[in-house]
C-alpha cells in the first residue's frame, strides 16, 4: 500500500503509543459501560468508543493512566482517513477486574441465550364498509312500487284509500271498553272536563 493510500484512508490502530496527549474530557469509566462494551483480557484490551462507536485499543492498561489510543472514525485501509478528536488519547478509568467482567460477560449471556422471539399475531382484516351513497344504489325498489311512471305521492293515496275502512273499524273496536274491564272498588273515570268552583272570600 503506498503512502499517498495511507494518507487517504484511516489507519491501522495500534495497541501503544508514546504520545503524551491526554485529552481534556472526563476519563472514561469502564463500570459504566456494559460488558460487551469492552474487552479486559490482556492481549486485546479495547473498546467501543462512545463517540464514533468503533473498537479501539487500551494503551498502558497496567500503568496509572491508561487511555485509549489516538485513532481514525473508519476501517483501516477502507474507509476516509477522519480522525476522532473526542475520543482520542482520552483516559480510562478500570474499576473492573477482568474476573468480575469475565462474570458480568456470562451472566448477561445466560439471561439472553433462552429468550425467544416475540410471534407477531397478526389482527383479521375487516371489511371496509360502504359508503350511504354505494348502500342507496345496491338497493332495489320494492315490490309494492310498480314502475309505472306514477308519482309516489299518487300511489301512496290509493294504498290509503285502500286501507281506509280496516283502519276506522280498528279504532271503533279499540274505543268500546270490555265487560269487566272497570277497576273495582274505585271511582269511574270522568268523561267529561271537570270545573272547579272558586271560593267566594
């Protein structure tokens, strides 16, 4: 690969460096972060940098001060050569030992290893009603209603006319009161509008 390549595209990340740059922002503390979030084992101490979300190397993991190594934001050798400026040379913080992550690590595996994908159950599709205009022009005229050019007010006369007499014999029969039909023991219902008379003061 010639220099010009390695000039344009990201660098390989080395696991030590001598630079002494320390950047300004908070150490990073690895309790913090989850368990699958870093690595403690001592030939590939790393992790995911919060920033461009990349796995990057623990430089001076046993000394006072270990840091993360300075590093570009892509692949080495593929992607654009972008330097991650927040995340570079910025310290660490290991309040973990590699037993407790090695237990956190295998605790979490065994929590997640039987879930089981959640089945997704589908709700029956209903029918889309019809509008009032589409219900009007399924409908059928009905039977009693001849297509003969009459008005409908016409027909519906003679239906009347028709029906004239059954309904006055009807009301003559709900009008006579049945033998027995009186309430016993009370007075008979007046027929006739009662008028009271006012007092004379």
């Amino acid at each position: 690969m010639s220099v010009s390549t390695l000039e344009r595209t990201a660098r390989p990340r080395r696991s030590r460096t001598r630079s002494r740059t320390v950047n300004a922002r908070p150490a990073l503390v690895l309790s913090a972060l989850k368990p699958h979030q870093y690595d403690l084992r001592p030939a590939c101490a790393s992790l995911i940098c919060p920033d461009c979300q990349t796995w990057v190397p623990i430089t001076g993991l046993q000394t006072k001060q270990p840091k993360v190594v300075p590093h570009d934001t892509g692949r080495a050798g593929k992607d654009p050569a972008v330097r991650c400026r927040l995340g570079s040379n910025r310290l660490v913080t290991v309040d973990v030992t590699v037993r407790q992550w090695e237990e956190r690590l295998t605790d979490g595996n065994s929590q997640t290893v039987h879930r089981r994908r959640t089945t997704v159950r589908r709700k029956p599709k209903v029918a889309v009603a019809p509008a009032i205009s589409q219900i009007a022009a399924q409908q059928k005229p009905a039977a009693d209603e001849p297509g003969d050019g009459r008005p409908l007010w016409l027909l519906r006369k003679e239906q009347w006319a028709a029906t004239e007499s059954a309904v006055r014999d009807a009301d003559t029969r709900r009008a006579q009161l049945p033998a027995g039909a009186a309430p016993l023991g009370a007075p008979p219902v007046p027929r006739t509008t009662l008028h009271p008379e006012r007092r004379t003061s």
